[in-house]
C-alpha cells in the first residue's frame, strides 16, 4: 500500500472548494430571504400609519359580551354572589 500525498491533497482541496460553494449558496439564499422580508415589512408599514377604520356594531357588541363575561368572572373570584 503505498500513500499518495497528491491524492489526499487533491481529495482535501476538493472538499474544501465544494464547502465554500454551498455556503456561498446558502449565504446567497440568507440574503435574499431577507431582502424578500424587508420588502414585505415595507408593504405593511403604510397600512399601520392609515387611522384605524371605526369599529362595527357587531364587533362593539361583541367586545360589549366580552366585558361583561370578563365582569361576571372577576365577581366570582372576588366571591361576589350575583
């Protein structure tokens, strides 16, 4: 069995060129999701600043039933009989 130091220095430099091709694919990738994310945070930061449109009748009854719910809970907690 004889060594070839040519052979493993080949193998080694090999491996290390297609390790640097994947990262730089995979940093490539990185930086775009990023950008893509960017952009999207983007487009919804015109929506936040916009006034917010005035609640409906069935979301203010709702948050109504829900206060009350809440208020008939904490009662009970407190050992409030109603």
């Amino acid at each position: 069995m004889t060594y070839d130091p040519e052979l493993y220095i080949t193998c080694a430099v090999s491996g290390l060129a297609g390790l640097a091709m994947v990262t730089a694919a995979g940093l490539s990738g990185w930086r775009g999701w990023l950008t893509l994310k960017q952009q999207e945070l983007g487009r919804a930061q015109p929506a936040l600043d916009a006034t917010p449109a005035q609640p409906s009748a069935a979301s203010r009854i709702e948050m109504a039933d829900l206060k009350e719910r809440i208020r008939k809970l904490e009662a009970i907690a407190a050992g409030v009989d109603l």
